[in-house]
C-alpha cells in the first residue's frame, strides 16, 4: 500500500511539473505574440482561463501614452459590445426577480417607443430579431461624429421619433445596439434603480469584480484607465470616447474581473445553473428558428444573448467581440473544455478575433479540427446602369426623424451631398436612381421619384438603419 501511494504521488507530481511547463511554453508563445507593444505603444492584457483556475494573466504595452503607463491585468479597459453579455444577464436576473417577463412588450416599461404600433418584446431585443433601426446607424446619418457626446436619454428621444422598422419584429436577425439600449432601460424601469447600480448589486458585486463598472457619466473619472489610440502616419492619436449610453457598450472592467465572469458560468453565484443554461441556449425567431448570425467555416453561428454561439473548428464556443473607438476586445469560452480566453486592447489596429483566438489554439491545438479550404466564388460585375442627367437629382431633402437636411448638388460630373457637420460626400453610381456613398458607414442611396419621374426624396440604408426616408422640400 505504502509502495502503490508513492507510486501514486509520484505521478500526480509529474503531470503537476508536465501542466506547469507546458504553460510556461505557451507563455512565452504568448510574450512572442505580443511582442511589438512597448512603452512607446498602445497593446492588450491577455488573462486565460483553464479547469476552474487562472493560468495565465499579462499585460503589453503601455496604457496611457502620456503618462507612461504600462498596461497590466488591473487596467481598466472599455469593453465596447462584449457588455452585451452582462446586460442580456442582468434582464434574466431581473425575470428571476419576477420583475418582468422576456415576453412582456416593451412598450409597457417604456411607452414612448411606439415602433409604428408593432408588439416587440423583450427577447426580441436581446436577440437583435427587433427591427428597431440601430442607434449608430441613425446617428451617423443625422451627422454626430465620433467623439461627440451620447447620453441614454438622447438615444431614447432619437429613437422615439422613428415611425418605422427594419423589419417584422421577431422574423430576422439584425444587429442593433438600439435593443440593448432599451434592455437598460427596462432593468432601470422595471427594477426602481439605475441600470449600472443594478448591475453592480446583482452581478459584479457578488462576483468579487470591484475593478468593474457600466460608465452612465462620461465625465466620472476611473483609476486606470487605458486610453484608445489609432496609428496616423507614424503617430499614435487618440480616439475620444465621451459616452454615458450604458447597455450596448460601455462596461469598463479588467481582465482578472473578467476572469471571474468566466468562472461564474462553471459555478453560478449570480444566477444559478437552470438560468446559465437558458442564457447560453440559441436565441429563436418567432417561428421556432434558431437565429442566425451568420456562417462560419461551413457552419451556422448562432446568437444567445449577447454572445455566439458556435462551432470553432470541432469545438463548441461561445464568444463575442468589441470595437468602441480604439478599444478592441474579444472574450472567447470553450464550455466543453472548461477554457476561455479575454483579451483587450486600447490599439485600433488589434485584430480582436485573429490574434485572440491565437492563444486559445496554443493551449487547445491538440483538440482542433483543421480549418476548412475556403472557397471563394467569383461574382460576377453586373454592369452600372448609368443615369442620364445626374443634375436630376439635385435639390434639399429633408428627414423630420432625425431633423436632419442634406443637399444634393452636381459639381464637375459629381454628384455630391452635402451635410453642416459632415461636408462633402461623393456618391458613386451603382444603377438606376442608386448611388453608395460614407456617410459616416458605408450607405446606399436610392432616390425616389413620382409618377412623372421627378425626383421627389430618396431613401437611404446602413448596416443598422434600413430605408429612412428624406423628402424634397427644394
């Protein structure tokens, strides 16, 4: 006995000493990774973790380029859409708390959104399948920059005053920063405390995350706080973030806080084992389907409240990623293999997806599937239906949603539009009456005409905002 218990410890101190180098190894992976973060650029913390426990935790780079602060595992960063995940949690506690129901119409918590009198609920919302046109979009169109001030109670006068919708609620999928939005404002409506002190006493508060919080003042100061910068010819310039509109974006948290947001899906204290399961099921349309959104590597990616959930090479993952001005962040769990990684990066040109998922292939390389061929179709060019007098559509259009006017002028075989804060813009002819143009993302513009063929507005669509409609008043 005495002999087979040596035996035994012998072993167990082995495979011990084999785990701790092989992390080593992967370490120093990582470091080569990251390798070009210095003190004279932006970088990423990198924290990993596996079978219930931290196994790697590290900052590159520096944090505040003016100050000379270096980035480490205790620096706060913003996290951009990965917060979806903790506003889509903080809805289900609050249903817990049999305060509302994801069924319930929004329209009982917040009345002024009308939505052309169209019932969207509340998982509607969480599942991107609302038709509401999405905030960014929208104000993009009415000429806000980035930088400019956005507040919850703008977005929600903004999108009170929109008569129509994407789309059916609850027939498609399509991203919208505008559901979650509302989703906080519910929670602030329905449970008689800000959304970010909700947040804060039932999820970050429980879970140890002190470093954590959703940023509703945009002029709070927080203690370690990375800056964003954009490389612009040579120089790095930093990229304003004055955003108080908490839910779609906006929780600015650590990568060791995050680390424990991990290890509460393996063991709830906010929330509980049946809610986790309900949470990181596949959202449905309203016909029964899974929603989709998109395909990847031949396979459909799923979307479960604010996360996706999908196949990555032979695995399954749930995952998000996040872009708010220069932050970019990526949080990637491997449920199967009790594995997850988090990275964030106040660098503009961090690939969030291609360099995070590099860490996860080191320490899960063995479990892998290859990835398949892709195959790329060629698409034909349709030929341009050129418009015969561009002058045609020159005039001053009007959208009473947004306040907002553009004019539309022929200038030397152009034709441009014109907005007060976004000057000039070129548009470029794709067929009959159709023109694309950057009006802040990339837009198409359809111009309109009456039974006589003239001109009378045009409509125009974003990623976000389908066919908002501007009149000719000129």
């Amino acid at each position: 006995m005495q002999i087979l218990r040596s035996i035994i410890f012998i072993v167990l101190a082995c495979a011990a000493l084999y785990g701790q180098d092989t992390d080593d190894a992967i370490g120093k992976q990582i470091d080569t990774l990251f390798a070009r973060y210095n003190s004279t650029t932006p970088g990423v913390a990198v924290a990993v973790v596996k079978d219930g426990k931290v196994v790697f935790k590290k900052g590159y780079g520096t944090a505040n380029l003016e100050y000379d602060m270096p980035i480490t595992t205790k620096t706060v960063f913003q996290l951009a859409s990965v917060s979806k995940q903790f506003t889509a949690f903080a809805v289900y506690l609050l249903e817990r708390q049999g305060k509302i129901s994801l069924e319930d119409d929004i329209r009982k918590y917040i009345p002024e959104i009308q939505n052309g009198g169209k019932t969207i609920r509340i998982k509607h919302l969480l599942s991107h399948t609302s038709g509401i046109r999405d905030q960014a979009g929208l104000n993009a169109l009415a000429g806000q920059q980035s930088g400019d001030v956005a507040t919850t109670p703008q977005i929600l006068r903004l999108l009170s005053r929109q008569k129509a919708l994407n789309f059916e609620p609850g027939t498609r999928f399509l991203y919208s920063n505008s559901g979650y939005t509302l989703a906080a404002e519910i929670v602030t409506r329905a449970s008689g405390q800000p959304f970010a002190e909700f947040a804060k006493k039932n999820i970050f508060e429980p879970l140890g995350m002190n470093d954590t919080q959703f940023y509703d003042d945009y002029e709070r100061t927080i203690k370690n706080r990375a800056n964003s910068y954009e490389l612009q010819n040579g120089v790095y310039k930093r990229m304003a973030l004055n955003d108080s509109v908490a839910g779609p974006s906006n929780l600015y948290t650590t990568v060791e806080d995050i680390a424990k947001w991990i290890l509460n899906f393996e063991n709830p204290v906010a929330g509980d084992a049946e809610l986790m399961k309900r949470f990181n099921d596949p959202s449905l349309l309203n016909n029964g389907e899974q929603v989709v959104w998109g395909i990847t590597d031949g396979s459909p990616v799923h979307h479960a409240k604010g996360q996706n959930n999908w196949n990555y090479r032979g695995l399954r993952m749930m995952s998000h990623g996040g872009h708010a001005a220069a932050f970019r962040t990526f949080l990637g769990r491997f449920p199967d293999k009790r594995f997850a990684v988090v990275a964030l990066s106040n660098d503009e040109h961090y690939l969030n997806f291609d360099d995070s998922i590099k860490i996860a292939e080191m320490y899960l390389g063995n479990d892998l599937k290859p990835l398949r061929a892709a195959i790329t179709a060629a698409t034909p060019k349709k030929p341009v239906e050129n418009n015969a007098n561009l002058k045609d559509f020159e005039g001053r259009f009007y959208n009473d949603e947004l306040e907002t006017y553009y004019s539309v002028r022929f200038v030397s075989g152009k034709l441009i539009l014109s907005h007060t804060r976004r000057g000039d813009i070129e548009l470029t002819e794709t067929g009959k009456d159709k023109f694309s143009g950057a009006i802040g993302f990339g837009s198409e513009v359809e111009f309109v005409r009456d039974s006589k063929g003239v001109v009378t507005g045009f409509n125009v669509s974003n990623f976000g905002a389908k066919n908002v409609k501007f009149d000719k008043i000129k």
